[in-house]
C-alpha cells in the first residue's frame, strides 16, 4: 500500500515538471526577444567596390570636342552586410549548460537586426516602426542634409513588407526598402521581394531589421544569403560607427 502511494507521488511529481518543461518552452516561443549575435569564423570578408580607371583621348588642336561623361562613385553614407545565419533552439541556464537542444538545420527564419545601441530595449511595445522625425533625427546624426537623394528618407521610401514580430511587438507598416537580386533594383511588392529592410525606433534608437530570406541568390547573382542590409555610416569620418548584430529566429 505504501509503496504504491510512494509511486503515484513519484508519477504526480513526473507529471508536474513535464508540464512546468511545455509551459516553459510553449513562453519562450511565444516571447522570445532579439539575442545579441556572435560573429563568426571565417573573419568576415571585405568589399570597398570596383577600381575604376580614367579613359582617355587624343584630339589635334582646333576641335571642339562634347563629351558626355559617367561615374558610379562609391556611396561613402551607407555600408553594406550580407551573410548567413545559423542557430538552434536551446534551453540553458546562467552557467550556460543546455539541458537540451534542437538544432534548426538550413530553415532559417526570423529577423537580423542591427543598431548602434548595445542595449536595445526588446520590452512589449518598446520597438516601433521608425517615424519620420525619427528618421530625419537619424540623418542629422549622420551628417546627411534632408533633400539629399540617398537620405535615409528616400532610400526607405516604401512600406511594403511582410509582417514580423519584433520581441512581442507585431510590425506590420513601417518604412522599408527591397535589396536588389543578381545586380538589379526589386519591385517593393511587399511578401514578393528578396531581401527586405526595415526601419524600426526603441524610444532610443533607430534599429535596422533585415527579414531573413533563406539561403537566396543575393546582389550578386553568385553567392547564396539569408540576409542582406544597409546601414548609414558618417561619411566625413575616418572611425567607422560599430554597429551591434541581433538575430531574432522563428518568426
């Protein structure tokens, strides 16, 4: 008798923790926020653009000569990062010892975000889409003039894009641009387009959030990304502005 009652204690007890386990995994699905991202090995590779040298003519005297000249002058406002993403569900504690993990494989999905602030505040409601004034606060930070063509005004001037959660916020229309595919500009035609970027506001800081494309042919119709994203940069500078990496996975 008593050991029957000593087992259904121990089957009660069984039962408890397995239940308190789903609850706290069915918490960390639902309101899991943005994590800080590690860089990883290999050291990221670096592009500055194409060399491009100057032509020339050779004209007799006594002509006059029209010219109609080009040039694709490297944009020194704005810096580009494109990559992959890897991850995996975990459930650790503060010394970082998982009890268990579950590995995501090559289907990622969810956001990259990128901010100048360390300390996002990820908390309900505290991550917007990014105002006008917002932006235009932005801009001044950067050195960039309100009419100018590659503001981050107009370079975001669409606000067509596929919903996501932010932390617990839902975003659905805020300012945003389509990345262009194999060296060529996108349709902003919202769930359609490749590599979207969006500009959201914690009440601090603009946050820059790039939707994870899984592994797609990028700009330059060679290299397959999960992400790709620009960001301003001051450039009058000769210290580059460190910009803190996020990834948010499962949305």
């Amino acid at each position: 008798m008593e050991m029957t009652h000593f087992k259904k204690s121990r089957l009660l007890l069984v039962c408890l923790i397995a239940v308190l386990l789903i609850c706290s995994l069915s918490i960390y699905f639902t309101y899991a926020a943005p994590q800080g991202a590690t860089i990883g090995t290999p050291a990221p590779s670096v592009d500055s653009g194409p060399t491009i040298n100057p032509q020339s003519r050779n004209d007799t005297g006594g002509q006059i000569v029209t010219l109609s000249l080009s040039l694709e002058q490297q944009n020194f406002g704005w810096k580009a990062y494109v990559g992959n993403v890897t991850g995996s569900y975990v459930l650790k504690n503060s010394y970082n010892y998982s009890i268990y993990e579950w590995s995501l494989g090559t289907a990622i999905a969810g956001e990259v975000y990128m901010s100048r602030n360390s300390s996002v505040n990820w908390s309900t409601g505290a991550v917007t889409c990014a105002s006008q004034a917002e932006m235009i606060a932005e801009q001044a930070l950067f050195g960039m003039l309100n009419n100018a063509p590659d503001n981050i005004n107009n370079t975001f001037n669409s606000t067509f894009h596929n919903a996501f959660d932010a932390g617990t916020n839902h975003l659905a229309v805020c300012p945003t641009v389509a990345l262009w595919v194999n060296d060529t500009a996108q349709m902003q035609n919202g769930s359609n387009a490749l590599f979207q970027e969006v500009v959201l506001h914690d009440e601090h800081t603009v946050v820059y959030a790039s939707v994870i494309t899984n592994d797609k042919t990028g700009f330059d119709n060679r290299s397959t990304f999960d992400f790709q994203a620009i960001v301003p940069e001051n450039r009058t500078s000769s210290v580059g502005t460190p910009y803190y990496f996020y990834v948010e996975l499962g949305n």
